[in-house]
C-alpha cells in the first residue's frame, strides 16, 4: 500500500505526458461511449453523490475521502473488478481535477492504457443538461 501511495504522490508532481488512446472526454463523447457500454466510474464521496446525483449506470467508487485521503491498493483492488489495464473506462469526478490525476496514476503506473475522465466533471455534465439519477 505505501509502495502505491508513494508513487501516487509522486505522480501528481509530475507533468502530464500521458499515453492513454483518450484523456479528457466531452460531454458528447461521454454519452457516446456510454451508449457503447464503456463503464464509468464516479470517483466522489457518497456526499457528492447524494448532492447532485450520478450519471445512471456508473460504479461508485470514492477514491479520495472527505479529508483527502485515499487507500490506493484498496481501490485499486475494486476498480479492477470493473476494468482490467486493456479495457476502456471512463472516470467521473465533480469538475474533472481528480479524475485527471488518478487518470494520469492509471496510465503511468497501473497500465491502464484506455483511460478516460469527464474534462470539467459532473458540473459540466449537469450544466450542459445531461441526466443523473439518485445514488
């Protein structure tokens, strides 16, 4: 575990020059590939859900708490349960900051080549007039 939250926090200092196929994802190419069946995970806190719903059908799994925190091989053991390094996934979160890293963490040290997140988050997707459902 600290061996994963040290290279977590190695990571955010380091520029972004990922390999990912897909990095930052629209609206529109968000619903497309959700339409394709690409799983999504919202990576918020159950507050977060709860306040402003989630988009129907992903997989809610908090990465970092309400404090910050994150457990980095407890997540990756149930993110993996739902896509294994050569599968296509998308991440969710409020306005795109920590999908972006945790995005960058997937591609750079957990082989995760076909990762995605939503560029400005939830916000933007409930701004733009996309649908959420309750948690």
């Amino acid at each position: 575990m600290r061996l994963f939250a040290f290279l977590f926090a190695a990571l955010l200092t380091v520029p972004v020059v990922g390999r990912c196929e897909v990095n930052n994802l629209t609206n529109q190419e968000l619903q497309e590939l959700i339409t394709r069946g690409v799983p999504v995970v919202d990576v918020r806190t159950p507050a977060e859900w709860k306040e402003t719903g989630v988009i129907k059908g992903s997989h809610l799994l908090t990465f970092f708490d309400e404090r910050g925190k994150y457990d980095v091989e407890a997540w990756m053991a149930k993110f993996s349960k739902i896509a294994q390094p050569g599968d296509q996934v998308i991440l969710v979160c409020r306005s795109g900051n920590r999908t972006g890293q945790i995005t960058r963490f997937l591609d750079q040290k957990a082989g995760y080549r076909k990762v995605a997140h939503l560029e400005k988050g939830i916000k933007s997707w409930i701004a733009t007039g996309n649908p959420v459902v309750r948690p």
